[in-house]
C-alpha cells in the first residue's frame, strides 16, 4: 500500500474522483441552500448510499476553499482512500 498524497489543486481532485465513479456530495442534513454543510466525495453503490446528497464541482471547491481544506488521497490502483483535512494539518 502506497502513502497517502495530498493536494489543493481542484483538476487534481476531480480527476481523482471522477477516474473512480465519484462524484462532490455534502451530507444530508448539513448545511442549506447557502452552504454546502460537510463535504465528500461519493462513490455511488458504498456507504455514503442515503447520508450524501450530490452537489456541483463549483459548491464543492467553494467550501473546499472556505474551509482551507486538502485533499489526502491514495493515487495507487484503484485506490478509493480519501480525506478532507485541514491545509495546516497537511503540510
């Protein structure tokens, strides 16, 4: 098992996701039609079924950015291991 990377940059991000059926989602009961609430990325058919509502690339990065996060990932194979964390807290 490879170490875990992590990036800001947003063609990464989506990329990664999208290269394994995942798609931005928030968690259902967070947030409201301003905020996005608590963020993921959802592969549909796992266990974000029923708890993550999809939500656009552009929502997405606006809250990724409002909250300073990074993107920790595992870019081997077909690797699905992610994590939003904290920019401070990845460096």
């Amino acid at each position: 098992m490879s170490a875990a990377k992590n990036t800001t940059d947003h063609d990464v991000i989506k990329s990664w996701a999208e290269e394994r059926g995942g798609h931005p989602a928030r968690v259902r009961s967070t947030g409201d039609e301003e905020d996005a609430g608590v963020i993921r990325i959802d592969f549909p058919g796992f266990s974000g079924e029923g708890t993550l509502e999809e939500i656009s690339w552009d929502e997405f990065f606006e809250k990724f950015e409002g909250k300073q996060l990074a993107f920790l990932y595992q870019d081997e194979g077909e690797s699905r291991f992610n994590k939003l964390v904290s920019r401070e807290g990845a460096s």
